[in-house]
C-alpha cells in the first residue's frame, strides 16, 4: 500500500498570490487551510472521504462534498 504525502513543495512567493490556500489530499478525510509557508492554519475533519469539492464559508464552516456508501 502506498502512503499518500503531502506538503510545501515550492515556495516563490513573487510568483504567489498572498493569502491561504483550502485543499483536501485526495482519498483524505481532512481539509487543510495552510498560509504561504505550508503551516496548518485550520483542520477540518471529515464523515469519510471529502468529494472533488469544498468551499469555506463566511463564518469558518467547511462546506464540502463527501464520498458515501450507499
């Protein structure tokens, strides 16, 4: 079995937008908001495996998409 890793694989902030970036790893159950140096800013955990999408809300609620079993 193959372990899927994530992480900051370049930082070129002149070529960057400035601000955090939302993204969950695919087969993950957690979303990530990381800031511009790869830091774990927020975590959300998920019922199962989270879709092909997820949107943060105004208030900070994790709106996401989730694989299920029926």
């Amino acid at each position: 079995m193959r372990y899927l890793q994530t992480g900051l694989l370049l930082n070129d902030p002149a070529r960057a937008q400035p601000g955090y970036t939302l993204f969950t790893p695919m087969y993950g159950t957690k979303s990530y908001l990381i800031d511009m140096n790869g830091r774990v800013a927020h975590e959300w955990a998920s019922p199962g495996e989270v879709g092909s999408y997820a949107h943060l809300l105004p208030g900070g609620t994790l709106l996401a998409t989730i694989h299920t079993k029926d």
